[in-house]
C-alpha cells in the first residue's frame, strides 16, 4: 500500500480534532520502561556543567550573540551567558533546586542553593539562604570553585523566577 500523496497547494485542514472519537491503542505503543534512579543532585549538578564546548560569541559568530537555552544545543560553542541560561534552566527544571545568575564585569556564572548543607565552596548568602557558584564556564572547576580573577570582585545578583 502507497503512502498518500500531500499536494503542497492544498491548504492544511482546520477541522478540529475529536478528542472524544480518538479510542486508545490495543496495547502500549511504548513498552513500560524500568524506573531509572533519581540522581544525587550534587552529582547531576557536576555533569551539566562540563558538557559544552566554550568559544566566545565574537570567536564564533563575528559579533555578541546571546542564545536562547535551546539554541545552545544547536550551535557547535556557546559562551558563559549561554551557558549559564541553559545551566540555570536544566538545574532548576530537572533537579528542583534554586538558581541565581552572578553578573559580573564581563562575566556571567550560576550559583545554587542545595538542599543538602554540607556542600562546600566559594558561596553567597542570598535571603538566609546559602548559594554556592557554579560556574559552567569555568573548565574543570568543581561546584563551589569561583574564578580567581572574580573572587573579590561584586556581582550583581539575578534571582529568575
């Protein structure tokens, strides 16, 4: 049996769709899947922030470009305010832990409110909390190891909603 032939000049259908009508598949299209383990979020944490090539916006595009979080995957680079929104989002949205951004002069890092009191490192108190930077752009970093350069220097800080 041919599959139908779409004639591009047609105009789409805008019939809408009868969710009622739609009866449910004899079976699981999708098998069942084990349950994976929720990992520790201190661990997850050290794994999105080593994953993406750095090259600056300049070095890559000719000029500043920021990205949006989903452009970053797209792009063969990405530099520290790119990093950063995606760093910020994946913590937030898969782990459930707070965000800020750190802006700097020239600079733009995360830190994060862990749950878990015995994380360690270079940190911030924002509103009684304890906010310890991660810096996705700082190659071989571990959670809580700020920048030399920036370590006394102020940062404004962003908290996202």
């Amino acid at each position: 049996m041919k599959p139908p032939v779409i004639d591009p000049k047609t105009p789409p259908t805008t019939d809408p769709i009868q969710f009622d009508k739609i009866k449910p598949a004899p079976q699981p299209i999708i098998p069942p899947q084990p349950v994976v383990p929720v990992p520790q979020p201190l661990e997850s944490v050290k794994q999105k922030l080593t994953f993406l090539f750095y090259q600056t916006d300049e070095e890559q595009f000719g000029y500043k470009r920021p990205l949006f979080a989903d452009e970053t995957f797209y792009y063969p680079a990405s530099d520290c305010e790119d990093r950063s929104i995606l760093f910020s989002i994946l913590i937030r949205e898969l782990l459930g832990l707070e965000v800020v951004l750190l802006h700097y002069p020239n600079h733009i890092t995360t830190a994060v409110h862990f749950r878990d009191e015995t994380v360690n490192g270079d940190y911030l108190m924002i509103d009684n909390k304890k906010f310890i930077v991660c810096d996705p752009t700082y190659i071989g970093a571990n959670i809580g190891q700020a920048m030399r350069q920036l370590k006394n220097v102020s940062a404004e800080v962003v908290k996202l909603p």
